[in-house]
C-alpha cells in the first residue's frame, strides 16, 4: 500500500473474483487504502472532533465499517444480527470508546468479509430481488453490492475531508 502504486482499479484483475464483481471488489480496496493511508498519524483527540458539529472522522470509520456489514448480510438475503442492530445504535448516540487501531480493525475486518461475499457470488445471482431494513424495500442483489462500496467510499472520502477541515488530513 505504498503512495507510489496506481488506484487499485489500474492494478489490473483480482484473481477468483467474478468479472463484473472486480469494479465493486477494487473500490473497496481503495477505500481500505485511503482510509488507512489518512488516519496513520490521526491521534485520538482529532479521531473524535467534530468541527462545527459535523460527524467526527471515527463516526465515519465505524459507521463504513458497519454499514458495509449491514449491507452485505442483506445482498445475501438475511436479516440483520442483534449485534449489528446495537451497532446502529452505537452510531446514532457517537457513544462509541474505540481506538484508532481498532476502527482501521473494523474496516479491515468488513472488507475482508465484503470481498470475501463478493467472490463467492455467482454473477447470475446480481438480478436476485432483496429486501433492505425494517421498511422492507426492494432492491436485488447487484443493488446492494454496489450501494455497500459506493457507501464506503463515500464516508472513507468525508473522513479524508474532516480530517484536512481540522487540519491534519493527508
């Protein structure tokens, strides 16, 4: 994971993994690496700031994390488990005691088991129908896998953005 490598999407193919999986595959890779890459000299303090009342940049490491979790269990069509119910609590109140070291765990952790599921699924299973949360919506199963690494990326890129508002981002 060096800073001289290309995005993860030039890095060509990832063996086993289903071709048209390989994009939603590499887009997690990359939120992995930029996440990582932001927080290395991130201490505790800056890890729980809140400028001008928005999300700290640890909400936005447990919340990807968790919600990568959460979205993944529903494109395999399962209900969600009573830890990943408590996990939502956890981010609605911030009231999370985690380290830094842990968070990038969570992350880790999350993608490994996201790529894990996304080389395990069949490319005819994408157009299966899926039910999301306790509204019961629909979706399928390539909706779900590409919401799960766009929403990702998308708070690895609000940590990155918090953390250079307070004055320490990469």
């Amino acid at each position: 994971m060096t800073s001289n490598q290309p995005d993860v999407w030039l890095r060509g193919p990832i063996h086993g993994m289903p071709p048209l999986l390989v994009p939603l595959a590499q887009s997690l890779m990359q939120a992995r690496e930029d996440a990582t890459r932001a927080v290395a000299d991130v201490n505790e303090a800056v890890l729980r700031a809140r400028p001008n009342g928005a999300a700290s940049p640890a909400f936005h490491l447990f919340h990807a994390a968790h919600a990568l979790d959460r979205l993944m269990t529903y494109a395999r069509g399962e209900p969600l488990q009573d830890s990943q119910r408590r996990a939502i609590v956890l981010e609605r109140s911030g009231d999370f005691d985690v380290t830094r070291d842990d968070l990038l765990e969570m992350l880790d952790m999350a993608v490994d088991r996201a790529l894990l599921q996304l080389r395990c699924t069949p490319e005819s299973s994408l157009l299966r129908d899926r039910r999301v949360g306790k509204a019961d919506m629909p979706s399928n199963v390539l909706g779900l896998l590409y919401h799960a690494t766009e929403h990702t990326a998308r708070h690895v890129g609000q940590l990155i953005t918090t953390l250079k508002v307070i004055g320490t981002g990469p």
